[in-house]
C-alpha cells in the first residue's frame, strides 16, 4: 500500500488512461451480465450518500445551512465511518463500504484473477491502487470536516468542499470503470455478488 498522505490533492488521481481493457469472457451470457451489473446497483448505494454531502456543501454555499452540518452528515454516512477505519487508520468499526472493499480485494479479485488464468491481473492491481486514492480522499475529507467545525471560516468550507468534490470525481469514476471492466468477469467467475 503507498502513503498518499504526502500528496497534494491535485496528485491524488487516477490515471484514466493507463487504465487497461478487461477482456471479454467469451462464454459469458446476458444472465452473467446481469449478475455482474449487480455491483453498479451496491455503488449507486455509495453514490447516494456522497450526494448528500454534496447537497449540504451546495446549502452552505448558498447561506442556508452552517458548516457544522458538514461534519454530522459526513460521520453519520456508511462511506465515511468505513473508509475511515480502512486500514486501522480510525478506531470505528468497519461496516458497509469497508466489508464491500475487503470482499473485492481479498476475496472478489483474487476469484476473477484466478478463475480468468491471470487475464483479469491487470485491471484488478489498477482498480486497488485505486481504492488508496478514494481511501485517501475520505480520510482527507473528515479532516476537512472537523477542521470545518472547530473554525467554520472561509477557508476552512473551501478546503472541504474541494476535498468533496475530488473524491466524488475520483470515485465516480472508479465506480464507473470497475463496473464496466469487472461485469462480465462477476457474473461468470462469481455468479452473483
């Protein structure tokens, strides 16, 4: 795992063009597409939330709402108490999204990697260096978020609503790519998710 702790936030991306192709599984059917297709509904699950943040942060630009509200909506969310507890890096108990990453990296990924002969290896070491991207993004994000309510100035809803809107890029984009890349793959190796 690297340390992306050093990094600016302008570092912290995802190289959508070095990303590789998947290959097509040439014996998968609509029913192992279907079930691959499951993991997009999970991250719409991720997505939902994220915008909920995103509608605080549009309230607080537009004077409705004090920054404190940030910092409870950004606690109370599965997404953030799990990403946060990522690596031991917080003390909260892993649920939803933490359970969602340990099962793709340690059990889902290796499964595709091993039933596809290797082909999938590729795509999966991009996908994981993904996650310390998103990973990094969300702790940066809590800390925006406390620093948000210790001090609600300026600078402080700036720093946070920008460290907000990197994560939602990256992440939707992630999502994006491993569902695109990963459907067939799911869907024959694995059956259902």
């Amino acid at each position: 795992m690297n340390d992306l702790s050093t990094h600016s936030l302008d570092d912290l991306t995802i190289d959508e063009s070095s990303r590789p192709k998947a290959p097509k599984v040439p014996a998968a059917t609509d029913m192992h597409r279907r079930q691959g297709r499951q993991l997009a509904a999970i991250h719409r699950h991720y997505l939902m939330e994220m915008a909920q943040i995103g509608a605080v942060l549009a309230r607080i630009e537009a004077g409705d709402a004090p920054p404190e509200n940030l910092r409870q909506i950004v606690l109370s969310l599965d997404m953030a108490e799990n990403l946060r507890a990522f690596g031991n890096l917080c003390g909260r108990e892993c649920q939803v999204l933490k359970f969602h990453h340990d099962i793709e990296g340690s059990d889902m990924f290796p499964r595709i990697e091993a039933a596809g002969g290797g082909m999938f290896r590729e795509v999966v070491a991009k996908l994981l260096s993904e996650h310390e991207v998103v990973h990094e993004l969300i702790i940066r994000l809590g800390r925006a978020a406390d620093a948000l309510m210790e001090d609600p100035k300026e600078a402080n809803f700036v720093h946070a609503a920008t460290t907000y809107r990197k994560l939602e890029e990256v992440i939707r984009s992630h999502f994006g790519y491993e569902e695109t890349e990963l459907a067939e793959a799911i869907g024959y190796y694995l059956g259902s998710i």
